[in-house]
C-alpha cells in the first residue's frame, strides 16, 4: 500500500524524505516521487521503479527546500508511470499533495473541475484532490495565509467520498505542511525543532521515537515551529504524544540477507516477548491485561468468532482448533472481506476477534466495524501499537514481537498462533481445564522458543532441501487438524515470494480431487506429527508416492517412516499440541524462503503485493 512521509525542520527535507521512502518500501509499491517547497516553487521528482531509481534521479537535482513530501505509490487507478507517481501538482502550481486511498467520488469531482477550466496530466483519482484544493484555495478570502490554505483542504474533504491519507503544500505556505487521514493511517513525529508525518512509524522512527497517531476525521495543520489537530468540522483536538517502544535497530537488517531471515530467525525472542508478563501467579493460566471484559462476562460467552485475512487468517483456524479442543467452546473463523456482506445469522453471546499484524487491513477494520455496528464486541489481537484496529476495537492483546518488516509474515504469524494457544487456555481454564492441565499447558508454551530455535538449526539443512524444489512450478502442502492450517501457510509463504503456484490442503483431502495434480513435476510437503492421525497421514503419502510424487515430510523426532516413503525429511521436536502448530511453521518458512533465495526473487517486496493491504 502507499507510504506517506512529510518533513519540516531545520535540514533539507529531501533526504529525510528519501531516507524514509526507503524504510516504507516494505509496505509493497510501484513508483516513488517527492517535492520540497522553495521560493515559492516546488521542486519534484517522481519515477515508476524502485526508490533507489528516484534516489538517483534526484542527485542531478537540487531540492533545496527544507520542506518537503514523498510517496511510494500502490497503483490503484491509473497504471505504473512517472506521470501517475506522487506528489501530484494543481495547474496552476500551487498545490503539492499526495495520497494514500481511494477517492470514490473522483470522477464526479474531476468533471465538476473540468467544468471550471482544470486540466488533468495523470490517471489517478489523486490528481482531483489538488486541483480541487486550488479551486477552494482561490476562492477563500485571503486572511493569514496558513488558515486560508487550511481551510481550503477542509473544504476539500466535506466534497470528498472514499478513503484518504494526505500530506498537502501550498507554494504561498513556506514551512507548513496540512495531512488528514479518513481510513488511511497517518502519524505526526515531533523531533527536535522538527515535524514529520508518515504512513507507519518505521519511517521516522530514525529521527524520533515521539509520535501522535491521528485518528479518522482528523486534520494536522504542521508548521516549523509546532502543530495543532482539529477535526474536519474545525474542533479543536488535544494531541496525545506516544513514545513508540522500539528503535531504529528493530527496522534495520542488522547483517541478515533479507528482513524475512530476520524475522524467522527472531521467533524464539519474538515469542518470548508475546507471553511476557501473561502468565498467572500460579502457572495455571494465562492472563490479559487489556481484554477489557471480566472474566464473570468471558464465561458467558457461548461462541468466539475471528476475522481476519491471509495469514492472520491461517492463525485464526489454529485458535479456533485449539479453543474448541482445549476450552469447549464453538468459534467460527470468517475472511474478514467475507463476512462485512455475508449477513450470517449471529448468538447474541458472541464474541468477536479480530487478527491483524498491521492492525491497518481495510477488510478486516471493515468486519470489525461491521461486526460492532450489529452491538457485538470485538477485542483485537496485534502487533502495531496505536493502529486503527487497536484504537477502535473494545479491547486487545498487542503482540508485542517489534516491526516486522518482510512482505511476508513470520514472527507476527507464529506470535499469532501463541495468542491463540493462550486463549484457548485462558477460556478453558475458567471452565473445564484443570489446574494440573493448565500448569502443563503453560510450561509447554514457555518451552516453544527453545523448540522453535532447536527447528531452526536444521537451517543449513533445509537451505539444501530447497535447492532440490526450487524449480518446480506446482507444490503441494498438506496436513490434518491443527496443521491444516500451518499447511495453508505454508502453500501462502512459498506462492507469496517465490511465485510458485502451491495449494495448501487438510491430508485426507487428497483423495477428492487434488491427487489428480500428482506427478512427478508437483512435489508434496507433509506434516507429520506423533500422535494419533499419524497413520492416516501416512496412508496419504503412500497414495502419492505410488504416483510417483516427491514427498517432503515434516516429521516429529521419535517417528519412523516406512522405508523410501519420503524423499527428504525435516525432523521438528515432539511437542504438546497447542505448540505443535507454531513448531511445524518454522520448516515452511525456512523452506519458502530458501527457495526464494535460489530462484533470485526479491523476497521482502514480493511483486503486486503489500505489507498491509488499506485498500479493498
Ligand atoms: C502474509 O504473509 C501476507 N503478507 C498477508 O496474507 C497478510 O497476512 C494479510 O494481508 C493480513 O495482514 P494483517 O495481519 O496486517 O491484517
């Protein structure tokens, strides 16, 4: 999705701008652009491809001015061109704006400014903002500039439908810079003698780590020497100013190749960090600070239902197997884009959850809106301190396991299954679980970041394994339970960057069509735990190896399987099951990535896709 950065301070604004471009490249682009304010003038660039194509281009430049905005674009209308990129310029060269978003009314507004003469260079929906900004500029009274320019973009957003995260310049405003956010999240740094603002804190967390996250509906007027929020309809608003918990170490690659290696590799810690402090005094259960409804309300509850996307949606079928199993309880799991129009008949003794690393996923805020709009609550469980799933949300669990900055989730997915597997606790505990059941359950969640990293030696041996599948075009990844979904996850890690196209399916689903895929050119990954379903899993197996399939098997350590069944095999720690699920992600992860690796594709901005998805 797009990235945001705006500055004014002391420095020249273009590379704090490029730098922070740089840190929003993981949030999936297309193009890149940025403008300062001098003398009177803008002075832009703006390229299709890479920040480091603009970053270049800008060096034969000057962009002195020490304000300044910059944008990485997610085309949403309008294709991948120099012309299309952000900051967009008004015809008359007074307005600088860029956007995060989707105007819906764009085609209503840009005929109406057609009409009074406007002329238009791009394809976007973005483009009718300044010039509609002009339009109102122009015709306010002329008091103190920086309330005319202020007022002009107010003006704007009453005619604007849709969703919006902007940060404006007006070329008669030196030093101050007008954002406003409707749908799209956008945060106000205050530095030292300096001002930023940005789509997520890692592009500024540099410069500060003072931060104030606005709020739908809010406008931030930014000058050199302060900044005041109001509301669209003009209302004062008092800022609260955050201290975000992590630092700029936590955004760097700090000697890994990619920030997804980083990431797995940071799972032990990563877990460490989500249980920290949720354990109860008597090691029998788990315990939430910010659920914001008692435990008397908790038990009344007849049935959990989780909405999410992707992997977070991956994680929510683990929570759902492991309540029902552990707590007793019926949950039902929906795509979040799913159920905002599915209208399902509801219990009134329903509670909602929501997944979301980002806390930022248009579908998903949308169901959770939905889902309180019908009088239900909804508690949010994720990972960005300050989003506006957590903000709107009745209550939550944040995940605690610092930016995770690949494409691709990992340490947020894994921190997600715990989450779950803690739940499931934390409701069966205050029904049927008994003490000494609830004191096993928590010591073999305290004992999944040992397990995880004793996974994540086999590493150099997975790295080989994935060598031999990296040029199949067909994958297969199945499991049964509580690894059908890690299975689903991993068919989503492997397609999501490798490109390979990879199904995920329960084991026994085979047989009713998916078979027919088998050959030896579309290889098989298996999850193979201890337990009961061990056999069937094998019987599975067989019935791919007869047909000459390749088998990976993912295989609990004390299991032995019938001579020549698999081809390779990557050994996990038998474990309790409530860890069982987080303990069989790693070897997907490690594999997908690996696979990557050797194929040369970029794994941490995979093409087409985005770190979090703010447009439906
Ligand atoms: C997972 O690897 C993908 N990046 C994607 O499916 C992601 O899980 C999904 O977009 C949900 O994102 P969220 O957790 O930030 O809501």
């Amino acid at each position: 999705m797009c990235g945001i950065i705006g500055y004014i301070g002391k420095q020249k604004a273009a590379p704090v701008i490029l730098e922070g471009l740089k840190r929003l490249e993981y949030r999936g682009y297309d193009s890149a652009g940025v403008a300062t304010l001098y003398d009177g003038h803008f002075d832009t660039a703006k390229k299709a491809g890479r920040v480091d194509g603009l970053i270049k281009a800008t060096k034969a430049q000057k962009l002195p001015g020490t304000t300044g905005i910059g944008h990485t674009r997610w085309a949403t209308h309008g294709g991948v061109t120099d012309t299309n990129a952000h900051p967009h310029i008004s015809n008359d060269g007074k307005i600088a704006l860029i956007h995060n978003g989707v105007i819906e009314n764009y085609v209503g507004i840009k005929k109406f400014l057609t009409g009074k003469g406007y002329t238009f260079t791009s394809e976007t929906d973005t483009e009718v903002l300044c010039n509609l900004i002009d339009y109102h500029y122009q015709k306010e009274p002329v008091t103190k500039e920086g309330s005319r320019f202020l007022e002009a973009v107010r003006k704007t957003l009453r005619h604007v439908e849709g969703t919006y995260g902007i940060a404006v310049m007006c070329a008669d405003c030196p030093a101050e810079i007008v954002a406003a956010r409707k749908g799209s999240p956008l945060i106000l740094g205050v530095g030292d003698g300096e001002y930023m603002l940005a789509s997520d804190v890692a592009a500024i967390i540099s410069r500060t780590q003072n931060v104030v996250y606005l709020k739908d509906g809010e406008m931030v007027h930014m000058t050199a020497k302060n900044f005041t929020i109001t509301t669209l309809e003009a209302e004062d608003v008092s800022p609260v100013i955050d201290t975000v918990s992590w630092n700029i170490e936590d955004a760097e690659l700090n000697g890994y190749a990619h920030f997804m290696e980083k990431e797995i590799f940071e799972q032990p810690a990563a877990l460490e960090n989500t249980m920290r402090g949720r354990f109860s005094e008597d090691g029998s259960t788990a315990q939430f600070g910010g659920l914001n409804i008692s435990a008397a309300d908790f038990r009344q509850i007849d049935r959990f239902h989780f909405l999410a996307c992707g992997s977070a949606w991956h994680a929510c079928l683990v929570a759902e197997h492991l309540i029902e199993r552990f707590a007793r309880v019926p949950v039902e799991v929906d795509y979040a884009s799913e159920f905002r129009y599915r209208n399902t008949p509801l219990d009134r003794s329903t509670l909602f959850f929501t997944v979301s690393q980002s806390g930022e996923t248009i579908d998903t805020l949308a169901a959770m809106r939905e889902a309180k709009r019908k009088g239900y609550k909804v508690l949010a469980i994720n990972n960005v301190v300050g989003s506006t799933i957590a903000r709107e949300a009745d209550g939550g669990v944040y995940q605690h396991v610092g930016p995770e900055i690949g494409v691709a989730s990992t340490k947020a997915f894994t921190s997600q299954l715990l989450l779950g597997a803690m739940l499931a606790l934390y409701i069966g505990r205050m029904r049927d679980m008994s003490f000494s059941d609830g004191v096993d359950y928590v010591n073999a969640l305290k004992s999944a970041p040992q397990l995880v990293r004793q996974v994540l030696e086999q590493a150099p041996k997975i790295r080989e394994i994935a060598k031999r599948y990296a040029h199949y075009h067909d994958f297969l990844f199945l499991g049964r339970l509580s690894l059908f979904p890690v299975a689903l996850e991993g068919a989503l890690k492997l397609k999501e960057i490798s490109y390979i196209h990879a199904e995920g399916y329960p084991a026994a689903e085979m047989k009713h069509g998916p078979i027919a895929l088998i050959s030896e050119q579309c290889p098989s990954l298996f999850l193979v735990p201890a337990g009961e379903m061990f056999n069937k899993v094998v019987s599975s197996m067989q019935e791919i190896k007869a047909r000459k399939g390749k088998i990976i098997a993912v295989l609990s350590t004390g299991c032995e399987l019938p001579a020549g069944l698999a081809d390779d095999v990557i050994h996990i720690p038998e474990c309790h099951e409530a860890v069982l699920p987080i303990i069989a992600t790693v070897p997907v992860q490690l594999l997908s990535y690996y696979i990557t690796v050797e194929l040369g594709r970029d794994v941490d901005k995979p093409r087409n896709l985005a770190k979090s998805v703010t447009v439906e």
